[in-house]
C-alpha cells in the first residue's frame, strides 16, 4: 500500500507536527501508532506545519495521512491511487526570487540575535526563510526574543510566524487556515462552513490561534499553556498530557467517539 488517502473518511483531524505529534523533536512509537490507529478507523489526518517541502514530500508518501500541508499553507501534498500530487498557493513566491530580500533579514537576525542561526532544515524549504531559536540553539531563545525576530521580517515585508521552534517568515499572504480550507473543499467538497463544525484540530503554539478560533471541534496539548497570555484565539478544549502524549490521548478520544 503506497497511497493512504481516505475517500471518505469518518473524521478528519489537522494536526500541528513540531511539540504536538512530536515530543522533544522525537516522533514516539506511540504518537505514530495513533496515527496508524486513526488511519484505520478511516478517520483522515492532514499534518499542517512550518516545516519545508523536503519533510512533507516524504510524510506525504511515509505516513498513513491524506495529505500534509507545509511551509505555513504554501502547499499541500497527497498520494492517491500511488502518484503524488502537489497543489501550490498562487501567491507562494520562491525562495530564490526573493533571496536579496531574505538574505537581508538573515543578516539583521544574526546581528541582533547572534545565538539564533538559520533553521537546519533551510536546505528544503521552497518558499520561506526559517530562523532557529529554540530547536538547534542550546540554550534556547524566549518567546520575547522570537516576536521580536517575527517584527525583523515584518519590517521587510514579509509575513512571519512564531511556532515552538521557529521563526518562519514568507512573501505571500497565504496562511495555513485558508489551505486548510482550500484542502477540504478540493479533496473532500467540505465549504468553510462544515469544516468550522465538524473538522478537528490539535495545536501546541500561538500560532495555531487562527486555526484555534476558526474551528469549533479544537485542542490544545498541555504545552501550550505558556502561550495562552499572548493568543487572540485558545483551543476549545485543552488535553492533560503534552505534545505527543496528549495526541495520543486525542486520538483515544476519536476512536471513542461514534
């Protein structure tokens, strides 16, 4: 079996990747067991994340999901009858188009913010610059230090967003909630509407607050509790365990549910 796309699933769950399916950078037998539990439920998963095209062109093939949506709603991949297909934001510049403007930031982050350094995973990326303050970094950098990265960016031009790990900036107004809902109407003719009430959402980080105030049906793992002060929009309900754990405890709560 190469494709693990549902026709019609049951459910469907969009899920945050870094400090929600993952602990401490690790994806645990446990957190991919529940993935593989969920998939043969026929309840759909859809990873959407920060991470580059690299990562989720193997996630989309690896991975028991239906798709996986990246680099912040630049894109969205899924297999399906054993071809890959790949769906690219109209306004997802590529990165090379924008160098000068990201080799700028770039430098302005590292002067004001010497311990900080360009993500690892930079060498997959398509669209995005992402800065490294709290995944490679030891000792890591605060949040208070992550927003002001996200204002170098914006000062640029660029739209940025702060997740667990990364600061991840981009030319382009796309953002995951509105691939989201372009995903579940293309793939599944789910409106905006029917999603808001019946599709599902875990997240870890402040911004997921868009996907936490748009869809009804949404959770928190426990680690996201340092965020919450500084959300415009919290998750519906939080789950006792954190990162994988707590999605582990979210899927044992789906699979219970008719």
């Amino acid at each position: 079996m190469q494709s693990s796309f549902l026709k019609n699933p049951q459910k469907i769950l969009l899920t945050d990747l870094d400090d929600t399916l993952t602990t401490h950078g690790k994806l645990t037998a446990e957190a991919y067991q529940g993935l593989w539990d969920l998939y043969l439920a026929n309840i759909a998963v859809i990873p959407v994340t920060g991470r580059p095209a690299g990562y989720c062109e193997l996630i989309a093939r690896w991975w028991p999901v239906s798709a996986v949506i990246g680099e912040n709603g630049a894109f969205y991949f899924w297999m399906k009858n054993d071809r890959m297909y790949r769906w690219y934001h109209p306004e997802a510049h590529a990165f090379h188009t924008n160098k000068k403007r990201f080799a700028l930031i770039e430098k302005e982050v590292l002067k004001q913010f010497p311990r900080a350094q360009v993500a690892s995973d930079q060498f997959c990326r398509l669209f995005d610059l992402a800065i490294d303050f709290a995944e490679d970094v030891n000792p890591p950098l605060g949040l208070t230090e992550a927003e002001q990265i996200k204002k170098i960016f914006e000062q640029q031009g660029a739209h940025a967003k702060v997740s667990s790990i990364h600061v991840n900036g981009w030319f382009g107004s796309y953002t995951k909630l509105d691939t989201s809902l372009k995903l579940l109407e293309d793939l599944w003719q789910i409106d905006s509407s029917q999603a808001r009430e019946t599709v599902y959402f875990v997240g870890d980080s402040a911004n997921d607050a868009p996907m936490f105030g748009f869809f009804k049906k949404s959770f928190g793992v426990a680690n996201i509790r340092p965020f919450l002060k500084n959300m415009t929009h919290s998750p519906s309900q939080i789950l006792k365990h954190a990162s994988g754990e707590g999605f582990v405890e979210l899927c044992r709560m789906l699979l219970a549910r008719p």
